[in-house]
C-alpha cells in the first residue's frame, strides 16, 4: 500500500523519524538535553561547532516536532530554559546505542 508522497507504508514511519532527526545537529542537542534543561549558551558550549543561528533553526524545529520545550521565565533579562520532553526522552535508548556504536566505530577507524 502506497501512502504519502507515494512511499510504501511501513517505510513511511522511518522516513518521518529521519525527518525529525535530520542533520549533523539534532540528536547531539537532544543527547546534551537528556541529563537536565539548558539555557541557550550552556547548548552553545556542550555542542560543540554549533552557530548560534543554526542552534537556535534546530530548537525551532525540536519543539516543533514537540522533542524538546521551552520556558520562558519572567525575570530581567527573560531567561529562556530548553528541556526534553517525554516523546524526547523516548529517543534516549536509540541516542544510548548510537554512542556506543560511534565508540567502537571510532576505535576501528581511528584505533582510538
């Protein structure tokens, strides 16, 4: 059976879950929100190589996507939290397995 943009139905879910994962950055903002909320600047600094601009696309797209929240508190300046939510939090054993995949990957390539 054909659904979507003419893709067989039990890849369909696979595509969707690339979708909302897609790119270099996604997954390392969700493994780096796992242990507890960020603020903006504390996500600069754990993902490393990111620009302010594409962190603060992939944010956008994160709550979107509802991966992730964000809170706005009342005080001067505003301080603006970013946390995982629980459909997030439902990725942490797929972000697990890719860590130690990449652990061993690296030791065979790198030998490290």
């Amino acid at each position: 059976m054909l659904t979507r943009e003419g893709c067989p139905k039990n890849v369909l879910a696979i595509k969707d879950a690339l979708e909302a994962l897609e790119g270099k950055w996604k997954l390392l903002i969700l493994f780096s929100l796992a242990s507890e909320p960020k603020r903006f600047k504390q996500l600069t600094k754990e993902v490393y190589g990111i620009t302010d601009k594409t962190l603060s696309k992939e944010l956008k797209s994160l709550e979107a996507n509802k991966l992730i929240t964000r809170a706005v508190f009342d005080s001067f300046p505003p301080t603006v939290e970013y946390s995982i939510t629980a459909h997030g939090k439902s990725l942490e054993r797929l972000m697990d397995e890719l860590h130690r995949w990449g652990l061993l990957h690296r030791k065979k390539i790198f030998g490290k």
